[in-house]
C-alpha cells in the first residue's frame, strides 16, 4: 500500500469497503467505526466507489469504497 507524507508526518493508506441497507453516508459510518475498533490515529478518508444493489426497482443496499490514511507511530 502507498503511504503519503505532510509535513513531518507519515500516513499509511488502506483501503475499506463499507454497506448500509440506509445510506451512502451510514455505509462510510460503518466502515470507518468497525476499522477504528483496530486501527488507531485514522486522520482522513477519501470516496473512490460508490456502489448500489437494485431489487424491484428499488434501492436496497449501498456500498461504498474508501481510501484511509492513518499516522504511523514513531
């Protein structure tokens, strides 16, 4: 995985895949909330796909794909 700098810092990037049968924004919640019971000093998120699922011309599930960047410990 990259990792990207700012200023003295060094993030490291991983990648998330989050769903929702409510909402793109409760999908980026359950993703970012699930990886924060592990991983600590998250700082950023970034959308880079947004999916859905169709049943009877409906709407039933989101899906969405995020980039995080987190600090690494010295």
């Amino acid at each position: 995985m990259p990792v990207a700098t700012e200023g003295n810092h060094v993030y490291k990037i991983l990648e998330l895949v989050g769903s929702s049968e409510r909402s793109v924004e409760d999908a980026i919640q359950n993703a970012i909330g699930r990886a924060a019971k592990t991983i600590r000093e998250m700082k950023w998120f970034e959308v880079v796909q947004t999916r859905g699922h169709i049943e009877n011309g409906s709407v039933r599930h989101y899906q969405v794909t995020l980039r995080v960047g987190f600090t690494l410990e010295e």
